[in-house]
C-alpha cells in the first residue's frame, strides 16, 4: 500500500541518517577525496556528486516530503519546489564563493526543525495554539537558505579555489537539483496513488507524526552534537 511505502520512506532516510558517518547534508571521505584530486572546471564529476548527494540527502528529501504532501495542483508544487530550491541555490553559491562559515551542527539542527515545522503544520498544529497564520512560503524559502548553507559550509573543506571553481559549483548545485526532480517525481507518484485511497486523511496524519518525530530525533543529535563539540 502507498502508506506503507511511505512509512519504509521515512524509516528508511532516519536509518539512513544514522549509518551516516557525518549524519546529515555531508559530502563523504571518499567523495571528498576525490573531488580534491581534480582540477579545474570539471563539470561532469560535479554533476553526478550533487545528484548522489540529493539521493542520500535524507534530511532534504524528509523536508520536501513534507512540503508537498498536501499539494494537489501542479502549480503549487512548482511554486514551493521553486522558493526551495532558488533558497537552497543562493546560500549554496555564494556561501562557498564568499567562505561563509557556520556551525555545521547547529546549520543541521535547524533543518531537523524544518522537518518539525512542515509536518506539524500539515496537521494544521499551529491552527490550534496561534491566532495567526504563518507565511508558509516565506518559511520554505527560509528553510531553503538554511539547507544550502549546510552544505555549504562542508563542501568548503572539498573544493578548491582557482579556475573552474563556479564550473564546478554550478554543475554541483544543478545535479542536486535534477537529483531532486527525480525524488520528487517517485514521491509524487505514492502519494497521488495513496490519495485516491479512502483512507487517506486518517493515514495521513500518522505518516506527518511521523516525520515530526523524525525531524525531533534529527534535530536532537545535532544539537547535542553542538553542544558537546
């Protein structure tokens, strides 16, 4: 059943996250060492990294879930996907152009809380404790940000500076972006099957606590990770 498959989604990315040996938006030993070993522009190895990366970006690929989870038509989707990722893109670019150096632990924390946000308010938990309503796509942008600069933050220590260096960002931020696309289309597919289901809005909840719970338990390591760093 569609809800099934995105339960094992869910579960999976958390485990995911957890095998992780730098447990979140990260690049790995090896690929690390590999995109040191290159020089100059070199487009087509930083295509495929930011692509692999969106496919372990289990963090990201949680948050998107939440975003589109109550989105129906195809505009909208475009939209949010949109603000996400021209976010993502800026803090991406220019936190590596510019050397912008943040707190991995705490960067990562706060996207654990994005996680939060979107799943509570997809079970419309602000409704009940605000008077007002918050803007949703500011907050997307605004996770969005948060996201780029991430790994931002680690892909700093990979690449290096000298010809080819926006090549090669450029090449890396859209292969997150294509690898993006594809996530988002297997997504989309679940979850148009599983609306058409009568079950649905009562699934639906219990998926949404879910992933609040995951993006607590993101949010929790992180911190503590700070905090002992």
């Amino acid at each position: 059943m569609p809800v099934q498959m995105l339960v094992r989604l869910v579960g999976s990315l958390l485990l995911l996250g957890f095998v992780s040996a730098a447990w979140g938006h990260d690049i790995s030993a090896e690929n690390a060492e590999f995109v040191m070993g290159l020089s100059g522009a070199a487009p087509g190895p930083f295509l495929y990294l930011g692509a692999k990366h969106m496919f372990t970006g289990y963090d990201h690929l949680l948050f998107l879930l939440g975003v589109i989870f109550f989105l129906y038509r195809p505009r909208d989707i475009i939209l949010y996907v949109t603000l996400f990722t021209v976010g993502h893109s800026i803090t991406l670019l220019l936190g590596v152009l510019l050397g912008w150096q943040v707190n991995g632990h705490l960067v990562d924390a706060i996207i654990g809380l994005s996680i939060v946000y979107k799943a509570f308010e997809n079970i419309k938990g602000f409704e009940a404790f605000l008077p007002w309503r918050l803007n949703t796509q500011a907050a997307v942008f605004i996770f969005g940000l948060c996201h780029g600069l991430g790994l931002a933050t680690k892909l700093q220590d990979s690449v290096q500076d000298g010809d080819g260096l926006l090549t090669n960002l450029l090449s890396f931020n859209i292969g997150v972006e294509l690898g993006q696309l594809c996530a988002l289309a297997a997504i989309l597919l679940v979850l148009s099957s599983w609306r058409s289901r009568p079950s649905f809005q009562r699934q639906a909840f219990a998926v949404n606590t879910l992933l609040m719970c995951a993006g607590f338990v993101l949010f929790g390591y992180q911190i503590t990770g700070f905090l002992l760093v």
